[in-house]
C-alpha cells in the first residue's frame, strides 16, 4: 500500500502537469507561440540572410553590359567603377561616360562631362534600383520602380517587351543566350516599400483636382516614387506624371484631350 509520502508526490507532480496544460492552453489562446532555442536562432539567421541578399550588393557585383531592350539604350558598367552609355542605333548620337557609387539603395551615375548633342539626347537616369530576380539582375530606374513591381502584379514575366512596357525604363544585365530567353523564377529582390506591389499593383484614387493638378490618396509608404507615370482606366487619352510624393499622399500633373479626365474618386494606376 502506497504511503501517505507516496500519495502526495503523485498528487504534487498531477497538479505540476495540469498546471503547465493549463498554462499552455492560455498562451495558445492569447496568441503567446514558444519556439525552441534553435528554431529561433534558425529564423533569425534566415531573416540576416534574406536582409543582407538585399543589402550585399557593390558597384562591383554588378559589373556588366545592361540592356533596355532591341534598339533602345545599352549600359557598360565595370568593376572600377566606371559607366558608358550608348543606343543601339548610334546614328546621331554620341556616348556618355561617367563614374558610378553605391548611395543607400541606389546605384548613382554621375556624368563626368555634359552630354555633346548631336540630334536628340541619349536619355538615362541618375539613380537606379538594382534588381536581383532569379538568375536576371535589371537596374530600375528611381521613377519607375513603381511600375516595374506593378508590372509584375500584372503578369510581366520579366523578359518581353511589349508595346505596353515600352515606357518601362529598366535595363537588364546580358547573359548567355540560352539563358538570357530564360524567365527569371523566384520573388524579386526589392526594397521592403515596394514588395506589397509585387502581389497587387499600385492604384490610388483622387481626391482633389485642379486645372493641371491631381491630388492621391497613396504616397510613398505605398511605394509611389517621384516621376512614376499614371493613367486612369477610364481614359484612353489621359496620362499623369507624380511631382510631389509625401507619406501618405501624392500629387501628380495630368494632360487630356478630354477635359473631364481625372475626376475626383477615379481610380488610377501606373502604366504598363
């Protein structure tokens, strides 16, 4: 016959378990997840890799030969530093050079000397994204990342150009042709801002209108960058252009054949 010791240690270690039940009963309903030691440690080294594939980037990894696509702009960028830019048709124009540095996220190109004009300017931006998306890396123009990420919402596979992406202003390094034809897999590598854009594509919706100026309900903590190109669904011949991004609203100057573009309530998207 168990002793009267015997009884209680029985009991205490039964009041011991339920207790610690009951504990973890509350914490699942509250919402309170333990994860052992090394479950944590793993998420956290998995959440420094994913950060630092964005942030490891140099001047020097992206060495390479850029393209905007057949008889549009090319882009030489070497490990020192350095950039040259030409068209595909060079009739007429004449190259730019220039320094290239690491500021933030951004890849910036400097001109070293004005560009000579002979006809009509060679056109590049200043600032670019670097984009890493499977085995492809583009540089994303600062004003038109909001339509690169909108664009892939959308159904872009990251290599066409089509006349609705014409006005997509990115360049992407070259590869061998057998992989160059290649649709990029995976999740492109973005700043954080921009990700939600990957999955749904920019839209915004005006709430004031002026004679040249509509006013956003979305800004840049929606990833809406200065320049981005807009268009209203409902107006063939209609376009606007951001020129002054905040927080939480925009501002963007439109033109119209139709005078009724724009109305207040509309919707409105990038293009692409």
């Amino acid at each position: 016959m168990a002793t009267f010791e015997d009884r209680i240690s029985v009991w205490s270690h039964l009041w011991f378990a339920g207790a610690v039940a009951s504990l973890f009963m509350w914490m699942e309903l509250v919402g309170i997840v333990l994860e052992p030691p090394v479950s944590r440690r793993v998420n956290a080294r998995s959440a420094q890799h994913n950060a630092s594939r964005r942030t490891a980037w140099s001047v020097q990894s992206l060495a390479g030969t850029y393209s905007e696509g057949p008889m549009l702009q090319s882009l030489w960028l070497n490990a020192e530093g350095g950039f040259r830019t030409w068209p595909a048709l060079s009739v007429g124009f004449i190259a730019e050079s220039g320094t290239a540095w690491r500021k933030g996220e951004f890849l910036v190109l400097e001109q070293t000397m004005p560009p000579r004009r002979v006809g009509t300017r060679v056109r590049y931006y200043h600032r670019y994204y670097p984009v890493t998306w499977g085995v492809h890396t583009y540089l994303v123009s600062e004003d038109a990342m909001t339509m690169f990420c909108s664009s892939i919402a959308k159904g872009w596979n990251g290599i066409e150009h089509g006349s609705s992406l014409f006005v997509l202003c990115h360049l992407r390094k070259g590869l061998p042709k057998g992989v160059a034809r290649t649709a990029p897999r995976g999740t492109p590598e973005v700043p954080t801002v921009f990700i939600p854009l990957l999955q749904a594509p920019f839209r915004a919706h005006v709430v004031k209108r002026t004679a040249e100026i509509i006013t956003l309900d979305r800004g840049a903590g929606d990833g809406l960058t200065l320049g981005t190109a807009l268009r209203s669904p409902g107006s063939r011949h209609a376009s606007a252009e951001v020129v002054d991004v905040h927080s939480a609203w925009a501002r963007a100057r439109y033109w119209a054949s139709d005078s009724s573009a724009f109305p207040v309530g509309c919707e409105v998207t990038t293009l692409g």
